[in-house]
C-alpha cells in the first residue's frame, strides 16, 4: 500500500511503502478486538444475574362464593447477592399491596388471596418482590415489578 507523502525541501510527492496490511488495518483490528473484549465483559456481568417472577395463576377462575381468588406467583434468581431470607412478595391490584406468603412444602413459590368486588369481572394485578442485596459497606434495597396480568372472573 502507498502513501503518499511530502519530499523534504521540495513540495513534491513520494509514495512511501508500508509493511503489508498497512497502518489502518492494525488500528481497526485493535478496536476491533476492544469492541470484543468490552462486549465480553458486558455479557458476563450483565447477562448472568437473572430475577424473574413467573406468573402461575391462570387466565380464568371461576366466581368464588368469598370472592377471594387465589393469586400465585414463581420467584426465580440465579443472583448470589440476594438475601433470600428478605424476599417479601406482594400483589398490587389498584396501588393496594396484599403481602403474599411462601407456598408450604415447595422452593419459591408465593401466593395470596385476593379480594374482589362480586360485581367485577375483571382483575388486573402485578406482582412486587422487595429484597435486599449483599453491597460493600452496607446491604442495599432491591425490588423486581412485573408486567400487568388480567384475570377474567367467569360466572358459571
């Protein structure tokens, strides 16, 4: 590859010749490997930390002659900062908060009995985790929100 370059003490232009490959192409494959590298570590900070709550109330339920529906939820984490013993789980239906309780026998899972007008046919709700994690100096508050879920109430 030439380069066109100035002589010295006369204005005119000498090609000089660079080793093969040239001094673009080293650069762009330095970058090329910092994207890389900064790609890499991104995926492996970021990627492996996972909440997820898992929504296990079906779509549709019956009506109940209580009109409590019982509202069920899967907490999921791979996060090892997490204190699991300050997951405290929550139903929120109309920016009221029912505190859910571990299901007995079985590993992360929650529920909590809803109430719900006689007249309504429809529930929407959401699900909050709140939890503290592991930080230097000091644990910290963390919380997970979930999408808006619909339950239909079918009178049979």
């Amino acid at each position: 590859m030439a380069v066109l370059g100035r002589a010295p003490g006369g204005g005119r232009v000498t090609p000089k010749r660079l080793p093969r490959g040239g001094v673009r192409h080293t650069l762009g494959a330095m970058m090329m490997t910092r994207v890389l590298w900064a790609g890499l570590c991104c995926s492996l900070l970021c990627g492996c930390i996972s909440n997820r709550i898992v929504n296990l109330t079906p779509r549709q339920m019956p009506r109940s002659p209580d009109n409590l529906y019982r509202i069920e939820a899967a907490w999921e984490s791979n996060e090892q900062a997490l204190r699991p013993e300050t997951l405290q789980g929550y139903v929120v239906v109309d920016r009221q908060f029912h505190p859910m309780e571990r299901t007995p026998n079985t590993v992360n899972r929650w529920e909590a009995l809803v109430p719900v007008p006689p007249d309504q046919r429809f529930l929407n709700y959401r699900f909050k985790f709140n939890y503290m994690i592991n930080t230097i100096p000091v644990p910290r508050p963390d919380s997970k929100l979930s999408p808006v879920y619909q339950l239909e109430i079918i009178d049979q």
